[in-house]
C-alpha cells in the first residue's frame, strides 16, 4: 500500500481493512467466492528459501497425515521472494497460503498483505512459549505464526577472565566495570561493529523499550524513552572509555582471527553462531564457557532476541491447514524432518516451551568449556525471551538511518542520545511524508 499526503491511512484501518484490501488476491472476483465442499486433502502452496530442508519437510508433512498436502515452493532467496510476493498480490492470482517472513510483521499488516489468523492458531497457542507468541501478534492479534525467536546469551573467553581475575558480570553495569580492568591490561571486553546497531536493538529490547507502539488509530514513535536511554547509556560507557573494538562484520576472516586472539573477552550471541566460531576459533577452541546475558537489574530477568513469523496471506482461504502444518513442525517428528542430509544437525526449535530435548544437537563439540552448562544456559535464554519488538510501519526507511547514526556515535562524532533522536526525527518526517499518523512518546 503507497501511503501519500492526500491519502492518509491510519494503522487502525490498515490493520481491520486488512483482510478486505485484498480479498480477490486468491481468483480474479472482486469478492471471495463461498467454499465449496472438498473432496481429498486441502493443498496448500508454502513459499521459502530454505533449500536444503524445506522440501523434504513438506514431504515427511504429507506422508504423516492426509488432511493437508503441502507443495513446498523454494524461492531464491529472501529478496526474490519478496519480489514473486508483490508480483502475486498485484495480479490477485496465484498468491500461496504460507510465505516466509522477509520482512517485519508489521509491514505485510499495514501493506494489507497478512490476515488475521487468530482463531486458527488461538486453539494450539499453548504449544509456543511466550516470546514466540508475542513475536506473532501485532495489536495483541495473530497476523503471523508463532515463531521462535532465537534468545542472547554470552560467550566469555574462560582463560582470559580467568587470567585478570574478573567476575562473570550480573548486570550490564558490571559488564562495564569489567571492561575497565580488561582495558588497563590491553583486552577489549567486547566488540561493537560501526555498520551494526544490533547492540544497541537488543539492549533495548532487552530493557522493555518500544520504539513503535499502537496508540488508538496511530502509531506512537518514542526511540528515547527510559528503556532505550538506560541501554545507550551503557553503550556509551563502552565508546567513551575505549572499552571495546571496532572490528568490522564485512571481513569475518579477520573479525575472526580477532575473536580468537584471546584480545576479545566476550560477545553476546545466539545459537546459530557456534559452529562458525568452532570452525574459526583453532586457537581457543575449547577455552569458551556461556554464561547468561547481563540483565539491567538482578531481580528482573529478560532475554533479547527477535524473529520475522511467516505469514498466511490475505487471499488464502485455508488458514486451519497452514496452521496445521505449523504445529506439525513443533512436533518431535517435524523437527526431526528438518535433519540437514548433509551434516545430519537440526537447528534449535526455539518456539517451543521446552527446547531441551534438542539443544545439545547445536552444540559443537570441542567448543566450549562445559557442554552441559552451554545447554542449560541457552535453555534459560529461551524461556526469557522477549520476542516482541515492533519495528513500525517504515522500517525499511528508517533502519539505514539507524546504522548511519550508529556508526557515527561509535566513532565518537556524536553521543548515542544525539543519534536516537535524529532517528526519532528521521522516523516521523518520512512518516509524515507518507500520510500515516503518529503521536511521539516522551
């Protein structure tokens, strides 16, 4: 949906006008046709990049039940299927029932693109934990499926804490006062990339901070509130008192040689990470222990992490056997069915209450310290995983502006509460551009 000056469109109408804006997007009527009465499974058409599981997914799917048949269609990528996207939703034909989310949920809401599929996933909900439930939801309705959103914790270099006799720290204030006895003895205590703002997302997600919120029919915009300041304010420590490096992410062989060096203490990460690090770290392989991310107080616990749902799109009349095949995958034999031929590893079902079954799997061997402690932590990562973070209706906007001022304030040209504001200001002007109305938070 193009959002302009003479057309203003609130998210409240966005989100109710949803399921009508494009209602023909499945045939070429104007209006839906009524159901007519099925003969043989329901057949759905699910599109995804996955290529190496996604196929076989569907076929172990169809060969367990014969309720819904599965046509997993691959798509190039995450870009591609964003362009085969609009190209279906524009010609109203051929739209599928299931799309891998390639963008924020938001988005698909305000363009029209995603239903509201809360009474078919309302009945199973109990089977996602929390986070994964709120990563679906925009306005406290289901426009996404539950999904797994892939919690933080962090990595320490055991020998290198041990060395200067610093404390694993509690809080992210005492992650800094560990970055001071680190920074006297020539070791960074972490390491902040100037093209990634991701630090600065997760700390605020983290400290319950909302950029974006609903407020009636408007969007509420608040990048500097308690939440987020609290997080700049560690971050700024971090660049003030030169406790951190600056190693890019766009020359990982070096980023990696930097992190096994022994000159880096310790990075927040999550579990898809560790068989990279395993691979690239021969030097301290071995020497690594996870420990829980530091919290902004000890009596509250919360663990960033976010996900993109998949999505039913509006057109799709099918919406009970999308999430049929979804609850399927968080079964014990779904996950199963998602084994990589190659190397025979699963990835962590991260949606799902209890992942402890599975997390051992994801663990390299050799890698850390003490496997059974790594697995205990990253369970625990799970269950305190925020997973909602609203990232607006421009996110695609707005996010370039972000790195742009991030990259600034790590450079030390401007402070981190300088930068959030001219995001602010970055946010509501190409809002106010494109007809949708906000308030701003204080």
């Amino acid at each position: 949906m193009k959002f302009t000056h003479r057309r203003r469109v609130t998210l409240s109408a966005a989100v109710l006008a949803s399921a009508a804006l494009l209602s023909a997007c499945g045939g070429g009527s104007a209006s839906p046709a009524a159901p007519e009465a099925r003969s043989g499974p329901v057949t759905i058409d699910v599109w995804g990049w996955n290529a190496e599981t996604g196929k076989q997914i569907a076929d172990a799917f169809n060969a367990a039940q014969s309720d819904v048949k599965v046509n997993y269609v691959l798509q190039a990528s995450n870009t591609a299927t964003q362009t085969n996207f609009r190209n279906a939703m524009e010609a109203k034909s051929d739209v599928p029932c299931l799309v891998q989310g390639f963008a924020p949920l938001t988005t698909m809401v305000v363009n029209g693109w995603a239903q509201d599929i809360t009474d078919a996933v309302t009945p199973t909900e109990d089977i996602y934990n929390d986070g994964a439930k709120a990563a679906a939801k925009v306005n406290d309705r289901y426009y996404g499926l539950p999904s797994g959103s892939d919690g933080q914790f962090m990595i320490v270099n055991k020998d290198t804490y041990d060395k200067y006799g610093v404390k694993i720290p509690a809080t992210w204030q005492e992650f800094v006062d560990a970055g001071k006895i680190f920074k006297a003895n020539g070791v960074d205590v972490t390491n902040l990339a100037g093209e990634d703002p991701s630090t600065l997302m997760n700390l605020a997600q983290q400290g319950g901070a909302e950029w974006f919120a609903i407020d009636g029919d408007k969007w509420k915009v608040n990048f500097t509130d308690k939440a987020t300041m609290a997080a700049a304010d560690i971050i700024q420590q971090l660049i003030d008192n030169d406790f951190v490096s600056n190693q890019t992410y766009k020359d990982r062989p070096a980023l990696y040689s930097y992190f096994d060096s022994g000159k880096m203490a310790s990075t927040t990460t999550q579990w898809w990470s560790l068989t990279g690090y395993k691979t690239n770290f021969p030097a301290t392989s071995g020497h690594w222990e996870a420990v829980e991310i530091p919290q902004f107080s000890s009596d509250k616990k919360a663990t960033p992490g976010r996900s993109t749902p998949s999505f039913v799109p509006v057109g799709c009349d099918s919406p009970e056997a999308v999430v049929k095949y979804a609850d399927w995958l968080a079964t014990p034999e779904g996950i199963q069915a998602g084994k990589n031929p190659k190397t025979g590893s699963v990835g962590l079902p991260s949606s799902l209450k209890d992942p402890s079954p599975y997390v051992k799997d994801v663990i390299p061997k050799g890698f850390f310290v003490d496997d059974t402690k790594a697995a205990e932590v990253m369970v625990e990562a799970q269950k305190a995983t925020v997973g909602k973070f609203e990232l607006g209706p421009n996110y695609d906007a707005w996010f370039p502006e972000l790195q742009d001022q991030w990259g600034k304030a790590v450079a030390g040209q401007i402070k981190l509460s300088e930068a959030l504001k001219n995001v602010q200001n970055f946010v509501t002007s190409d809002l106010e551009k494109k007809g949708i109305s906000f308030t701003t938070g204080s």
